[in-house]
C-alpha cells in the first residue's frame, strides 16, 4: 500500500461540506438488457465523525483469490486466528490509500473493536455525486460490523465534477475493487473468500458491474436504488448471492423502469432485473412474495445455486431503507434496516 500522506481531518470536523440537506438527487445506470449508467449528486448525511489518517505500509498482493462455493457460505466456517492490523490499521475508521494503475486511490477501513484473524469484509460504494466519508455514514454499516465484527471498507470514486463510479468501458475502478480484497486481507485481518460488494445508487450499479466482473472476487452482493443485468458482460460470471432494495417512488431510477431523472438513459424494470439475476443464478421456482411490514415486501427465488432477493419498498424513495431520512430523495423506510438485512443474507442467518 502507499506510504502517501493523506490529509488529516481535524478531530470533531463534519465528514460532509454542507450540512443539514442534499446536494442533488443521485442518479445510477440500471439496465436489465442494455444501457449505459448516468449520474447526478447523491445525498449527504449530517452526522460528525473523526478520523485517523496514517497511511499503512504493507503492500497488496495482486492475485485475485478465487472462492468455489456458489451458494452464501456463513463467515464462521473461516478458522478463527490472531489478528495483528498492519501499521495506521486500528479499531475504528482510518484512512489508507492504494496505488491501481499508477493511480492513488483512497478507502475508509472500519475495524471492530477486539478484531480477530479470517474476519469477513463489505465494500461500500457510494453514490455518485457523494464519496467515502458520506457513505460510511449513511449506510450505517459500521455499527453493523462492531455488532458482528466484520470489516467495512468505504472507497472513494476519482475526483470530477460528478465523483461517480466507472465501470463499463473502462477497468480501472474494477481493477480497484479487485485489488482492495487482497490488500486488506494483508493489512485487515480480512478473510479474502469472505468478501461482499454492496452499494447505493452509482456504487449499486458498481456492484451489479463486480457480480458480473470480479465475481472470483467477491462472494456476494447487495444493491439499493439500482441494479443491471447486462448478458454480455453478465453471462459467464459465477453465481453468486444477489440481494437488492429498491423503492417503488424512487425519483431517480424508476422502480418500473424508463428513464433515469434528467437524462435520456433507459432503465429496466427492478423485478425484470432480478428475475434476470435469478435465471443466471439457476432459480427455478419464484418469485414468492412476502409482505414483511406495511411498507417491505419480500420477492425470493428458489431452487437457486446461489440466493436472490428482492426487497421492493412500497412508496420508497432513492433512499437507503433504515438510514437516515432525506426528503429530497423521496421517502426512507425505517421499517427495515438494509445494511443489517444485507449482513444476515450474507451471513447464513437470515
């Protein structure tokens, strides 16, 4: 990893610029047949945080590890060992940074408190228009992590305009979600078949573009307000755990499919989408619906080699259910939490 100094963030600072609202609506590519993404700012939170900046210095292995099981495999199978953090690594978030293609790249590393060896590790990708600090904070991950103790990883999108997530066309934000398992499987304790990509608006269509891609890579995935399912780049991937929330008001990508907000970018339809994940993954029985809570309904497929769900939010906004509420994004559930869901359907314990 580099030994790149990273700027320091001042103990008691806001993680975010502004306070107290949005800075636009987020957008994402979510396609089921075709399409490319488009994006637009994302929300921000307002919650204050402290972070440690030290720079690690242990490097990255290169190889991508490659996991067999298709099906959710419990982390606890993994040998439980000591766990010695590398250097800058402690209980917390601290910043670190990886050089990908000549190019520094920055993430936010969450340990539990008392981490031990082979702990399980989500990658959390933000929306576009948002960044690292914004997402750790929104998606509520971390208190999800000390609870089970796993690891979570926050990576920030290159600097632009619009910081969003670039992942069709191009591999260099592939290359650094492929490349961040093996690093903190080195530095973080982290156990490499153990790792699950998730992300919200731009970082769910990111994800959805890592179940396709670096599937050797991660184990699992878990979208909210965004999803594709392109047979091009889709087809030959392994079958992997598919999860996904998506509200049926959501501004920015309609849950019915048409056109992403403010752009001329075709979308397909979520239930569309995951039935084409739930085909890939072999599924041969499904959807069953099951009305979990007034505003939660559950869509399962089953007979799979690997998991697929939905969760359709009845009247959601583009928003992260169990988060806090943003109104310019349209309604927030509270009625579920999705990062907590995410980790049970990873998990084994749902």
């Amino acid at each position: 990893m580099s030994g790149r100094t990273l700027p320091r963030v001042s103990a008691g600072r806001p993680l975010v610029a502004f306070v107290g609202v949005v800075a636009a609506v987020a957008v994402l590519g979510a396609c089921s047949s075709g399409g490319s993404a488009s994006s637009a700012p994302a929300a921000a939170t307002t919650t204050p945080s402290t972070l440690s900046t030290t720079a690690p210095t242990t490097t990255p292995t290169t190889g991508a590890p490659t996991t067999g099981a298709a099906t959710t495999v419990p982390p606890t199978v993994a040998a439980v060992t000591s766990c010695q953090p590398a250097s800058g690594y402690t209980v917390g978030t601290t910043m670190h940074s990886i050089t990908v293609g000549g190019v520094p790249r920055d993430f936010l590393v969450h340990l539990p408190p008392d981490p031990i060896g082979n702990m399980p590790l989500v990658v959390d990708f933000h929306g576009a228009g948002s960044d690292m600090r914004q997402q750790d904070l929104y998606s509520g991950f971390d208190t999800v992590a000390d609870q089970h103790r796993f690891v979570v990883a926050s990576p920030n999108g290159i600097d632009a305009p619009i910081r969003q997530w670039r992942f069709l066309g191009t591999q260099a934000d592939v290359d650094f979600a492929k490349q961040l398992v093996p690093a903190l499987a080195a530095a973080a304790c982290v156990d490499p078949a153990h790792a699950y990509a998730v992300g919200l608006s731009s970082g769910s269509a990111m994800t959805a573009s890592l179940a396709c891609q670096a599937s050797n890579t991660y184990a699992g995935f878990g979208m909210v307000a965004g999803n594709f399912y392109l047979p091009t780049i889709c087809a030959a991937a392994r079958q992997r755990p598919i999860i996904s929330f998506h509200g049926t008001a959501d501004p920015a990508v309609p849950y019915n499919g048409g056109r992403i907000l403010n752009s001329d970018v075709p979308v397909g339809g979520e239930e569309k989408t995951m039935a084409a994940w739930a085909a890939h993954n072999g599924c041969q029985v499904g959807p069953t619906v099951t009305h979990v809570s007034s505003e939660v309904t559950r869509l399962s497929w089953n007979g799979c080699a690997a998991p697929v769900e939905l969760y359709r939010i009845e009247g959601g906004g583009h928003t992260w259910p169990g988060a806090i509420n943003v109104p310019r994004l349209g309604y927030t559930t509270h009625q579920i939490s999705a990062s907590a869901e995410m980790w049970k359907f990873f998990s084994g314990s749902a």
